[in-house]
C-alpha cells in the first residue's frame, strides 16, 4: 500500500489529545478518533442520553458501538514510518565527564575531535565545518578523548610533544631551549613506545593476579556452597535423629505412665470391691436402726413383741476385713527413676554437646618468649620436658623465672577444645596473659591466684587449684590424655579424661573477663604434649 502524503498526516491527528491516532475509531459523520479519547467524551454526555462529534456536533441516539477502522490503523502506521525516517538525528549533548565542543553556543554538544593546531575540540557538525574551511587534511586532529587544555604547555601555550626523561613530564617544543635545556629528551611517540611495554607487563601481572584472585573467590564460593550444603544435611539429619529420639522419650513415657496405672489398678481393684460391700452393709445397717428406733418408741406391745426377734437378730458380718491401702505404693519410686533418668540424660546431653563443640579445635604452640630456662620445647615448640640442663633462651620479660611454668601463644575468647598427653607430674592451665612472670610469689604460680585455674596431675591423684585454694578429687584419671574445653562466654571451664570415652574430671563455672591463654607446670622428670 502506497505511504500517504505529508501533507495528509493531519488527516491521522485526533483532534481531542492532537496526536497520532491509536486505536481509530470513524463515526458515522466520517471524523475520526481515538477510541479512548472519543469513549472519555462521550463517558461525560451519559446523562444527557445524547452524544455528539467533538468536531461537527453531530449528534447520535443511542450511544453508538464503537468498532476499530483497519484500514484508517495501517495509514496511521505508515506515517509513524514516515516520521521516523524523516527525523534529523538526535544530538548528543556533552554530559559529565565528557569533552564538550568549543564552537557550540548555548548548551554544549559532545566533541569528537580535537584539532593540534587550532588547539579547538569540535562536535560532528563543527568538525566538518573545519574540514571545509581547512581542506586537504593538513591540520593533525585526534580523537577528543580529554580536555585539550591538558595536552598544551600552561606555560608557552605549545603543544606538548616532547618527553622529558629528566623531569618525567611530557614538554611543548620552547621548553627545550628554556628550564630543560640539556635535559634528555625524547620524542613523545619513542617514550609511549617504551611505556608501551612496561604497559603490557604491568597488564600481564595485573591479569595474573587477577586469575588468582578469581580462581580463590570460585574455590572459596565452591567451599561456601559445599559447607552450607553439608551443614543443611547435618540439620536435616539431626532434626530427624532429635524427632526420633522425642518419639522414643513419648512412647517411653507413655509406657511408664501406664505402668503407674496399671499398678493403681492392681492395687484398687481389691479394695474397690470391699469398699462396695461396705457401702452396701452401711445401707442395710442404717435401715436396721431406723427400724430399730421405731421399734423401741412403738407402744404396742404385741407388735415389739412380734418384731424383736427378727430386729434384734445379729447381723451376718460381725468383724470388720482387714484392708489397708499403702498409699504411697510404689510410685515414689518410680518417680525418683525418672527424676535420675533426666539427670543422666542431661549430664549426657552436656558431655555430648561439649563433644560436638570439641570440633572447635584450636592450633596451639607453646610460647618461647614464656618458657623456663629449665624446660625444653621440642616438636615444632608443642611438648615441653623438664630439664636439669639450663636453656639458651635469651632474656625476656614474659619468661617465668622461677616457677617451671610455660604459656601458649595463641589465647582464647570464644569456644575452644584442645587435648594434651601427661606424663610425671603436672598442671594443665589457664590464665590471664598478664600473671606475674617475675619471682617465685604465688601471683606467678598457676592455680595460686585469681589470675589462673589449674588442675594438677600426679601418679596417686589430682587436684584443682584456684586463688590458692586446693580442691582435692577422688577420681584418678584413667587415661594420659586431657581434653580441655572453653566457653569463654558462658564462663565455663571442663575438663576431661580422654581415651575411648570422654570422661568428665571437673568443671568450673565462673566469668572470664579477658581472653584465657592455656599453660602448663612440669615437675622434674615430666613431660606435657600439645595434641
């Protein structure tokens, strides 16, 4: 279909919002419009019940049915074509950031070229003007890439061409015969040149630090991934595991519940029966002594006569059965089992989380700026040995000097686990990192001040030490291995006997106000291990 004439895209204008049609609708009048616009006009006549052309004022009775015009849709079409074709290309104006043209008056438009020699940045329409008015190309332009006033000497107004390798700055052509005289220079294409390369190595170390980094945030999202699937699993399992074990624990109770009844029934079911027949004698005597005491208040003689001996009769149950109810039963007893079966499933509970926090295992090396003279570190400075040989350990203030004591780098302000092997006699610490190093007072010793808890080791037993107060218990340890944990939050300090159990030895539950270094003290002929 042929494109109509320009001169016709009037013709296509709704005359209600003086735009394109959409949508056209052509009344019976012949005038056209959009259906929305038309629709809205007609929306404000309802009252009236008469409706008319915008245009005309032709006036409709009913309301007409408006139907879209096809054909008047697809010359609409065509002559939005037509404009756009016809449209002169948008100009694109400077913005932030960008070089704007000089020529241009008013606002300013984005340059594209810079001119060497007339020192102007032009946008598209004035460059070409300069290309007319300088014709043959004999003007150096370049792209506008940056403000031209940072590629001419602020000082001769030159353009910079020259590189000075004295200064490291790049010279118009009247710097070399003033302050650079007999500087070396280059031309400043040889040093891009040569910056060229160092360019390139730079780019080269820059992308390969750049893979690196790259190939360490994909092993560490690989890692994250991995860890939250893994711990998704892990709680799946354990809400599984702890549903079973809530299923156990309810038919568990259930089962002693019914226990308790069954019991309860055993022993009521006799006494009910001769609780009923004792209600039922009790009926039967107080009707007896009713009769009785009509009986004795009756003034016919003949009557008390005739009655006395059925009424005076003795009753056919004369002693009372012998039946007692032991009311506290059994039950107390089965109360006291489960009261211990909670306190051995909490002591479980206990052991088993602090088991599970052992996963909170802490990498820890003993101290060599701490340790006695008389002790030994070996094994990359994690098992400490009593000597009667005198170190070579330089002097330092942290050094215990006389207590045979060492501490471990490393201090703990959160959850902590950690293991040691014994042998001899020893203290498995820890302490505040400021105790006293000088001196063999007890604000030095573990365990002999509020700075320190100890528990000591020996072949016949153990003890806990804290403040200088000695806490002698029973229990010897089974194994040579100790567990130590930590909740530095919570206050708490455990300790265990380690070999295929965990044993629980003692507990202390306190505040801690600073972070707790571990320590140990090793008697003569003793050795401790960091595991």
């Amino acid at each position: 279909m042929a494109e109509a004439p320009s001169k016709d895209q009037d013709l296509f204008t709704c005359s209600v919002c003086l735009d394109l049609l959409k949508d056209p609708v052509t009344l019976h009048c012949g005038h056209n419009y959009c259906m929305s616009c038309i629709k809205s006009c007609w929306d404000e006549e309802d009252q009236k019940g008469v409706y008319s052309c915008p245009q005309c004022r032709h006036t409709f009775t009913p309301r007409p049915v408006l139907f879209k015009n096809p054909l008047i849709a697809e010359l609409v079409e065509n002559v939005k074509k037509t404009r756009l074709q016809a449209a002169p290309p948008a100009l694109c104006y400077a913005g932030p950031g960008d070089v704007e043209c000089d020529v241009c008056t008013g606002r300013k438009v984005k340059a594209v070229k810079s001119c060497l020699v007339c020192l102007v940045s032009y946008c598209e329409t004035h460059f070409k003007v300069h290309n007319e008015v300088n014709p043959g190309g004999k003007h150096t332009v370049t792209d506008a890439t940056g403000p031209l006033q940072e590629k001419i000497c602020s000082q001769h107004h030159k353009l910079l061409e020259v590189f000075c390798c004295s200064d490291q700055k790049c010279v118009c052509l009247m710097c070399l015969v003033d302050e650079h005289s007999g500087h070396k220079t280059v031309a400043a294409a040889a040093e891009r040149s040569e910056k060229q390369k160092q360019l390139v190595e730079t780019q080269r170390r820059s992308q390969q630090r750049l893979q690196k980094r790259e190939k360490k945030v994909q092993e560490l999202r690989e890692a994250v991934e991995t860890l939250k699937r893994s711990a998704q699993a892990a709680v799946e399992d354990t809400e599984k595991i702890f549903t079973q074990m809530i299923r156990s624990i309810g038919k568990m109770r259930s089962k002693v519940c019914k226990i308790i009844r069954d019991q309860e029934k055993a022993e009521l079911s006799l006494t009910e029966g001769h609780l009923e027949l004792l209600e039922q004698e009790i009926i039967v005597l107080r009707r007896r002594d009713t009769e009785l005491e009509q009986l004795s208040q009756t003034e016919d003689h003949i009557l008390f006569l005739q009655s006395f001996p059925s009424l005076c009769a003795p009753p056919g149950s004369k002693d009372l059965p012998n039946i007692t109810i032991n009311q506290s039963f059994s039950f107390q007893a089965v109360v006291k089992s489960v009261s211990a079966l909670k306190e051995k499933l909490e002591d479980f509970c206990k052991q088993e989380e602090e088991k599970i926090s052992a996963g909170d295992s802490c990498p820890f090396t003993l101290d060599l700026n701490t340790v006695n003279k008389y002790l030994r570190l070996t094994e990359e400075n994690r098992r400490v040995t009593r000597s009667d040989v005198v170190q070579s350990y330089p002097d330092h203030p942290d050094r215990f000097d006389k207590f045979y004591q060492v501490l471990c780098r490393e201090g703990v302000s959160g959850r902590c686990y950690w293991e040691v092997e014994w042998s001899g006699r020893v203290q498995v610490s820890v302490s505040y990192k400021g105790v006293s190093r000088k001196g063999a007072g007890d604000n030095c010793g573990f365990g002999c001040n509020d700075q320190s808890w100890s528990l000591e080791f020996y072949t016949s037993g153990f003890s806990f030490w804290h403040n200088n107060k000695e806490t002698k218990l029973p229990q010897v340890p089974s194994s040579s291995r100790i567990g130590v944990y930590v909740d530095h939050r919570a206050g708490t300090l455990s300790f265990y006997s380690v070999s295929h159990t965990m044993t629980l030895l003692y507990r202390v539950q306190t505040t801690f106000t600073q972070p707790l270094y571990p320590g140990f003290w090793v008697g003569r002929t003793s050795t401790v291990k960091l595991l």
